[in-house]
C-alpha cells in the first residue's frame, strides 16, 4: 500500500466505541442518588473524627486551668442571668443551671487533682499553723453544728414549728427536702469523690473523712432555707439582711472545716451542693405560691402561704 494512504488512514482512524473509552471517573462524573449520598457521607466520616477529637480533648483536658476558667466564666455568666431574666421559672432554672455546672467542675478537679485544687494544702497548712485553744473550741461546734443528721432533725423541728403557727405543710415538706436533698447530695458527691483528703498531720476534733460535703451542705442548706421562708412576705430591706446573716454564718462553718484540714475544694463543693437545693427549694416555694390566693399580708413578694396572724 502507498505511504499517503496509510497516512489518510490514521488521519481518517474510526471513532471509538464505548468499549473502547475508558476514561477516568472524575473526567465524566456518574451523577446519581447515590454518589450524591456518598459524597455527603464522606464529609459526615470526615466531621466525626474531628468532633470525637474536640470531646476527648475536652474531657481529658477538664482538670487543667483552661477548661476550668472557662467553664467558671459560663456558669457564673448563667448565674448572673438567671439573677437579672424576668420570670420566677427561668430565673430559677438558670441559676440552677450555673449552680450545678460550677458543682461540677469542681467536682472533677478534686477527683482528678485538678488545676483547682492546686492552693488546698497551703491554705490549709496556713491555718493549722494559726492554732489556738479557743478556735479549737470554736471549730469543734462549728463541726458539730454541721452532722448531716443534726441538719435534718432542726429542719424537721422547724417544719413543725411552721406548720403550728399556720404555716402550709408544704412549706414546711419543702424546707425538709431541700436539706434532705443537700445531705443526701453531699453523701453520694463525697462517695462517689472518694474518701477525704485531709492534710495529714492537722488536727481533726472528729472524724471528718469523707462527710465534709455532706457536714457543710446540710448545715448551709438549713440555713439557706430558714432566711428564704423568713423572708417571705417582708421587705427587701429585711430580705438582704437575711441574706447577709446566712452568707456569714456559712463562711463561719466553712471556716471550721478549713481549719480542721478539709481542703478549700471540698469545703466549696459543699456551699455549692447547698446553694443548688436552696435554689430549687425557692423555685418550689414560689410554684406553690402561685397555686393558691395571695395571703393576709397583701406586700408579700411571693404571697399565697402567709402565716395568719396569731
């Protein structure tokens, strides 16, 4: 054959069949269901990944001072609105809320030894360095004062003692639960943390091992609820006053552990499982309140369950 046809052949070759055209996927993409699907599953397996890392990071890296001021700056952020929102049910759920998160926080530093934990033993040696007769005295009743069944036996009394001068017995159920709630919550938080970490060598009057959070929380919730019922139906003069009696009495108690070797995490563990059920025993006495017709008193600020007088 002559050169120029083989040439006009190859100029002229036959065009190819599909069996023949193999080109790659991403030069002719398959649109369908399917690969669409796919193409989104393949973003979702690349996301999980990097959520699972942020969680992991996050819970192995709770007990370190970054994750702790952070998680502190939110809860008292939630607190705070909860103290300024309008309406008694949100108001009390975002306080709870704040409450509860800085409770746990702190509960992961003292069970992992935490960034928080990190001043307990030289505030506490500082004031086993400071001893004295008379403050052993003193914290050797402000301990006493604190037992968990102490704390519930003076709420019961103190229902009954509403309940005969006119007072609902719900409130008086109320106030019992609430420092039944803070005993109970203090006695599983402190199983649960494990046993206490006293500093060796400081004097304990009594054995404290592994009930301060209990001691202090039933004490400052007996506390907490007895402002709270004695300032219904009075002023805010008067309700800040309460206010300011019970905080000085809980740094008071407080102090008392501190100085019997409790590290300062455990003692604020325990303020804030009391704080927690004196919120949610206030949001209950408010629901009640909203139940029944306003009282005598027509000022009361939550009326519904005042005392009649006499």
């Amino acid at each position: 054959m002559h050169p120029s046809s083989r040439g006009s052949e190859g100029a002229h070759a036959p065009p190819t069949t599909p069996e023949q055209n193999t080109e790659s996927p991403s030069a002719l993409p398959a649109l369908s269901v399917s690969t669409a699907l796919a193409h989104q599953t393949g973003r979702v397996s690349g996301t999980v990944p990097l959520v699972r890392e942020m969680v992991t990071e996050v819970v192995t890296e709770a007990a370190t001072m970054e994750i702790a001021l952070t998680v502190l700056g939110i809860a008292l952020a939630v607190f705070v609105a909860g103290m300024v929102v309008a309406g008694s049910g949100q108001a009390s759920g975002l306080r709870t809320a704040g409450l509860a998160l800085a409770l746990g926080i702190v509960c992961v530093h003292i069970r992992d030894g935490g960034w928080l934990t990190g001043a307990d033993r030289s505030i506490t040696s500082v004031l086993a360095a400071h001893r004295s007769a008379g403050l052993d005295h003193l914290a050797t009743v402000g301990i006493a004062l604190g037992a968990p069944a102490g704390a519930v036996a003076v709420a019961a009394v103190a229902g009954m003692v509403l309940i005969r001068h006119g007072w609902p017995v719900p409130v008086a159920s109320i106030m019992l639960g609430a420092v039944m709630g803070a005993v109970f919550a203090g006695a599983a938080l402190g199983t649960v943390l494990g046993p206490g970490r006293a500093v060796a060598g400081v004097w304990q009057p009594v054995d404290t091992d592994n009930a301060v959070l209990a001691n202090l929380a039933g004490a400052a919730a007996v506390l907490g609820m007895a402002a709270v019922i004695a300032g219904i139906g009075r002023s805010r003069t008067l309700r800040a006053v309460l206010a300011a009696a019970v905080v000085i009495a809980v740094v008071a108690l407080a102090g008392a552990q501190l100085y019997v070797g409790m590290p300062l995490t455990e003692v604020v563990a325990g303020v804030l499982v009391a704080a927690t059920c004196v919120t949610v025993g206030h949001a209950l006495l408010a629901a009640f309140a909203s139940s029944v017709p306003p009282g005598p008193r027509g000022a009361a600020s939550e009326p519904g369950f005042v005392p009649a007088p006499g």
